[in-house]
C-alpha cells in the first residue's frame, strides 16, 4: 500500500518527465513530414491552496495572448515561450465544491451522480484529441 509521501513523491516525479519532455527538443514525437515541435497545452489546478490569481498576469481579465503581458512570478519561467502561449481563464468546477478537489471539476471524471457516469470527457481529454500525440499519450481511465 502507497502512504501519502510515497505517492506525492510518484506523482511529482510523472508531473517532471510530463511538463519537462517539451522543453528536450530531440526528444519530441512529431511527423517525420514536420520540422514543427508539437503543440502542448498547460493545466494550473487550483488545489489546497494554489491560488489562480499568482499564475494570472495583472490586468488579464478573460483569455487571450499572452505575448504582451507580464507573467507573474510563479510562472515566470515561461517567459521565453510567452509569445505562443494564451491563456483560457475561468474553467472551473463549482460543481464539484465544497470537497477536498473543489474548483477544478472540468479536469476531474466526477460522476453525475449515484451510478450515473460523466456526462462528458473532460476538457484535457478533448484537447488531446485534437493535438498531436506526445511520449507520454494522455490516459483515459474508465469509471
């Protein structure tokens, strides 16, 4: 059985090889009939505590580019990428609130209910359909 540190520990190091096989060029899947790296997309989860508004530039209101604006130190280290990046601010899930999870709902695969199943897949499942496949394909687990 997996205690709390052995799983933050598990789960840390997938979120590394995750968010740091884009950054190794000669690493990426992509078409051999492209020279272009492959799109990626980036969740922000709010989650015991993680605060949206450090990881949203001042004055962003609703979504957009982010190539004119200051990114907030959290995620600073994304500066140098800023001009192919945008941001879609407000996906939440107030329905799935007041739980330990609250607030991010449209990542999560809450049921409808007592033995009703989702109603649909969730937003990063959508978006992997439309990207190219990466190293690490997106998992759908069934419930």
């Amino acid at each position: 059985m997996l205690n709390r540190r052995e799983m933050m520990h598990g789960v840390a190091a997938g979120a590394g090889v995750a968010l740091g096989a884009p950054l190794l060029p000669g690493r990426l899947m992509a078409s051999p009939a492209s020279n272009a790296t492959p799109k990626r997309i980036i969740f922000f989860l709010q989650n015991q505590g993680f605060d949206p508004k450090t990881c949203i530039p001042e004055g962003m209101t609703g979504s957009g580019s982010l190539a004119k604006a200051k990114l907030p130190g959290p995620i600073s280290a994304l500066e140098p990428y800023k001009e192919r990046m945008h941001i879609i601010n407000g996906l939440h899930g107030m329905h799935a609130s007041p739980t330990h999870s609250a607030f991010f709902g449209a990542l999560g695969g809450y049921r409808g209910g007592d033995g009703v199943p989702p109603s649909a897949a969730t937003i990063d499942y959508a978006v992997s359909k439309v990207l190219p496949q990466t190293l690490l394909p997106h998992l759908c687990i069934g419930m």
